[in-house]
C-alpha cells in the first residue's frame, strides 16, 4: 500500500570503480564525456566523480562514480562497513576488470516514515545517517540509509533512501548536486529492473510512492537506458 504523504523519486545511479582515476576513464570511454568533481565521504572511506542526468521523468538524477579512497584514514571509518558492499571481495574482483553498475539511489520527503514502511514488509534498509559536506554555496546536508554491513539488498535493486537538507529547512533540495551540475551530454531515459523477487520489490517501491521504473520477474538486473554524446546506450548491473 503506498504510503500517501511520501513523496520519492530517482536520485542518482551508482557505479563502482577500483580506482577514482579508472571510473573516470571509463566514463570518457563509454559514455564521452568527463565527469565533475565530486568529494570525499570520511565516514566510509569512499570519493566519487559527479555529473548531471536529469530529464523529464527523472528531473533530479545524476550519475555517481564512487571508489575506495586509498588515502582516507583507517581510524575514522573503522566502525562501518563501507556502504554500497564496497568491502565485499566478490564485488571488489568484479570491479577490478572494469567499473560496474552497482545500485542506485532515490531521495524522499520523509526518510524515517519510508524505512518503517519498508520495514512492516520485513526489509532492514539500516539506520537513517546524518551527513554533511561544505560546497561553494553553503553546507550541504543530508540523511541516508546504511545498513552496518554495508550491503546492498536484492542484490542492488532496492534502492537506498536519501532525505537531503535538515529535517526543518525551508527548501531542503536548493544544493542538491543536480542543482549544481552542468548539462552533461549524458540524460537518464528508463529504467528497467528484473529479479525473482519481483513482487516484493514492486510492493516496495509501490509503499514509497517510487515510479518510473519498470519492474519484471528474471534475473537479477538493473539496467539503465542513457542517451550520451556516442549514443543510446544500456548499462547493466547483471546482478553485482
């Protein structure tokens, strides 16, 4: 049953790279363009590179390279487990051979009431954690789900949840990243995601209002269609 006071939508795709400096280059690659740069993110170890793929359907999204950075200090993230399965050996050998679609990310009105209705179907998405960074324009703030080992459930497809701004700010999407990008060349067109578990994830998405994604029973995948300066193009996570 959808949860009527919610409000969620897509806010960004995930792709993990062994390295910052190897998702760049593949990004140029595959997609033909260089993305922006993004930060770094002390609490789990990780940076990542930025750019735009808004669209109609999916007016906030952006696209998000992250990687292990080698130079974060072991003492500040040693009681997390990097989010994204970041530390899961099978992913790390998969990412080793190039970067991957991994998962993506979608922002709602109200983090809390989506984790509880998420929740009544027996699905842990992990606590709401509080984060902030500084950009040009202010400090940016934001809520997001990560569970203590870092997993990723339905191997991907079950988005993590995101609440940007403080819980009281007046307009809390006015720094979101989407806001501060340039057009990139690269525009999100469809989504499509398959897994055995098909019904409980359409009931998922279906409690937190979360549309335009197209949902079937099959293999574990999520693919992502782009429009890029080479083309349309279709990533896929194949069940990362």
């Amino acid at each position: 049953m959808t949860t009527q006071a919610l409000k969620t939508q897509i806010d960004h795709l995930v792709v993990a790279a062994r390295t910052l400096d190897e998702g760049v280059a593949w990004c140029e690659a595959t997609l033909g363009m260089t993305p922006q740069a993004g930060g770094e993110h002390e609490e789990y170890g990780t940076h990542n590179r930025l750019f735009k793929i808004a669209t109609p359907s999916y007016p906030m999204a952006y696209f998000e390279i992250i990687a292990i950075n080698p130079n974060a200090s072991i003492d500040q993230r040693s009681a997390h487990k990097r989010w994204f399965d970041l530390d899961d050996a099978a992913l790390q050998k998969a990412i080793a051979n190039q970067p991957s679609l991994i998962h993506f990310v979608v922002n709602t009105s109200d983090i809390q009431l989506a984790r509880n209705s998420w929740k009544e179907q027996g699905i842990d998405a992990g606590p709401a954690m509080h984060a902030n960074r500084r950009t040009n324009k202010g400090m940016l703030n934001w809520q997001i789900t990560v569970r203590d080992d870092g997993q990723r459930l339905f191997q991907g497809a079950l988005p993590t949840l995101i609440q940007w701004g403080k819980p009281d700010a007046a307009d809390p999407m006015r720094l979101h990243p989407r806001n501060s990008l340039p057009r990139s060349g690269v525009s999100l067109q469809q989504i499509h995601v398959t897994h055995p578990s098909a019904d409980k994830l359409k009931l998922a998405y279906e409690s937190v209002d979360l549309k335009n994604i197209e949902v079937a029973t099959g293999e574990a995948n999520i693919a992502v269609h782009l429009q890029t300066p080479k083309g349309l193009l279709v990533l896929q996570s194949l069940g990362l």
